[in-house]
C-alpha cells in the first residue's frame, strides 16, 4: 500500500485501555484515517464519556462491535476480552488486515491454550514482535556477530492479513533475554522472572483488588506458580530464538502505577560462556533496533524512561558469583507492549516505514 494513502483503521473496543491507547497513537499516524470505533457495554455513548483524555475524538459515537459495523475498513484492530476475537475475525474479509491485541491466536500450540485458557484454540496468526529473533535451528550457537544479522520477525510480517500482538510481560521478558538465548551464552532450563506491574495491565474491569483503596501503597503479586496465561507464550520465543528447552518461574506484581513493567529476568550462564561474550551479544542483537535499547553499562532502566513511547530499554549484568545473567527490561505495557506493537507491526504489513506513528521519547517525570 502506497503511503500517500490514508489507511482507514476501525478499532474494536475502543472503551478500553488498549483499545484507547491504539487510538492515541493513530491519532498522530501521518497515513491512517480513523473509521468506525466499537465497544459493547459502552455502545451508544461519546468516545469522550470513556476516553476523555483523546479530545480529537471526543464526539465520536460508539458502535455496537459487530462484523457490518467494522466492514469497508482496510485495518480492524480487534481489543476485546481473551475469546471475542475469534468469531468476530473469521466474518471479516481475507483482504482485511485484522490485528488482535488480544490473546487468542498468539500460540502456536493449541493444547497450551486449552491447558491456560481453557476453550477451544481459534487458530495462530503472524506473531506482530518484530525484533523476535529466530534461530537457524534449535539450539544454534550464534556468534555475536552473526546475531546482528539473524532473522526477524518482522521480515514475515509484510503482506500479513492476520497478526496476533503479543502479551505485554511477554515482550519485556522475551525482548530482555532473546540474545543471550541465541548466542547460547545462557541456558534456558533454568529462566526466574519477577515482573513489576502497571494496573492498567489488569483492565478496566472493576474488582475489589483494583480499587484505589486495595492498590495504592500496597503490591500484590498474581498468576503465581507457574499459573500465569503469558509462560506458554514466552516459551514459544524463547524457543525460536534457539532454545531447545525452556523452563521459566513467573511472577508479575502488581505495584502502585498506572502503566509500565519493570522485568527482572535471569538465567543462569551457560557451560563454557565467557562473560565479556555476553553483553556483547545484546549489543549485536539491538544495534539497530529503533525501538529496542540497551542502554550504556551502569545504567538501568525504568519505567518512567518509557512512559508513552514505543520503546523497550534494556541492560545486562553477569553476576559472577551466582553464575547468572541478569537482564532488566522497561516497557510501557499500553504502548510497546501492546498497542505500539499494534501499530508497528501494521506498517510493517502494509509496507510503510516501521517507525511511522511511533516516538522513542518518553514522559517524565
């Protein structure tokens, strides 16, 4: 598609956090025009009543979310709860870019979606990770080198029609430890996560332990125990990125901010793994990355470094004495980890620059 034409996008539960935050950033997309918004509880109301930080689009009525209403669209971004997407994709037209914020075609395995969502798998689409790498074969051992030269994601995107945008932990933790795992300079037997979350990460659904009064000044950790719905996704990256076995502890918490992870991810350094080999494998594998950073040694990430940008910042450390690979990654969930992600990957599908829509300066304090 040629980028002096304006690409008409209808976005899919537009009431919500991600479906808002797709809409922030077309808003200020040079080459999309913003068509049909939708939602369900919400239907009948002013985009302004649920959004009102998006003021350009304040008088825009919303839809009920069916296919007639999201047809003539050249894009339809689909933000509805894990198990809408399915029925609602397959009505609308092979020639239709669909892109789903939600889970439902991430995997590639249908029993680990029967095993951590428990319905019937609705099929795999384009993974919309760009930077993934993927391995010339399990298990490959790439020199530092070659990894600034492996293949990515995003080279199957273009012509895509179908892509699935990843989880928001997922790609913290993924984009945090893929090079060490295709350099082979960590084991990935052996991966411990802990995740500091944003509340928006959980919806706006209203539950007692999102009320102010539960949140503020308190952290709470879920999914604990290997429960949590994103593991079977990071464990499907990790192996294409070259590792013939993952095995990962999860914990995400959630902690007193509106948006943003903070991923603290380790693994343990593999056999015969020099530890000056390792941050020179993160080095080729973000060299050029626009949107993917690591930053200079001594610094470390945070998440108001990302707040409201498409970026993700990472560093690494070998901490020697325990003979592991320390990774820390900050994205903000809303954008790099979802809805930026979205946008990305639909450039890259409709053969626009990459970086069309998307900034890598964030908001802070």
């Amino acid at each position: 598609m040629s980028s002096s034409q304006l690409i008409r996008v209808a976005v899919a539960g537009a009431s919500g956090y991600a479906g808002g935050e797709v809409l922030r950033l077309l808003a200020a997309h040079p080459f999309v025009e913003i068509g049909t918004l939708t939602a369900h509880a919400s239907a009948g109301s002013s985009l302004g009543e649920v959004q009102p930080h998006l003021r350009g689009l304040a008088h825009r009525i919303l839809e009920p979310t069916t296919p007639d209403t999201l047809a003539g669209h050249d894009v339809v971004v689909l933000g509805l709860p894990h198990g809408a997407s399915g029925q609602i994709a397959a009505q609308l037209p092979d020639d239709v870019l669909v892109i789903d914020l939600g889970a439902d075609h991430r995997l590639e395995s249908a029993s680990d979606w029967e095993q951590f969502y428990g319905s019937t798998h609705a099929g795999t689409w384009p993974y919309g990770m760009p930077e993934l790498i993927h391995a010339e074969a399990p298990g490959a051992d790439v020199t530092g080198a070659d990894l600034s030269r492996a293949a990515r994601q995003r080279d199957k995107l273009p012509g895509a029609r179908r892509i699935a945008v990843p989880g928001c932990n997922v790609t913290a933790v993924t984009l945090g430890l893929q090079p060490g795992v295709a350099a082979g300079v960590v084991e990935a037997t052996d991966i411990v996560a802990v995740l500091a979350n944003g509340y928006s990460g959980a919806g706006k659904a209203l539950k007692p332990h999102l009320l102010a009064s539960e949140a503020l000044g308190s952290a709470q950790p879920y999914g604990v125990g290997g429960t949590h719905r994103h593991i079977p996704e990071i464990q499907q990256n990790l192996r294409a990125a070259g590792a013939p076995e993952v095995g990962i502890s999860f914990t995400p918490t959630l902690v007193p901010m509106a948006r943003g992870i903070l991923a603290t991810a380790t693994a343990r350094l593999a056999q015969g793994a020099d530890p000056e080999q390792v941050r020179a494998a993160w080095e080729a594998a973000y060299a050029d990355e626009p949107f993917v950073h690591l930053l200079p040694e001594g610094q470390w990430p945070s998440t108001a470094m990302t707040l409201g940008a498409n970026t993700a910042l990472v560093q690494v450390a070998v901490d020697a004495a325990a003979r592991r690979v320390v990774t820390v990654t900050a994205i903000d969930n809303l954008v790099k980890g979802t809805a930026g992600a979205a946008v990305q990957s639909m450039n890259l599908a409709l053969g626009l620059r990459e970086t069309a829509g998307l900034i890598t300066e964030g908001v802070a304090p």
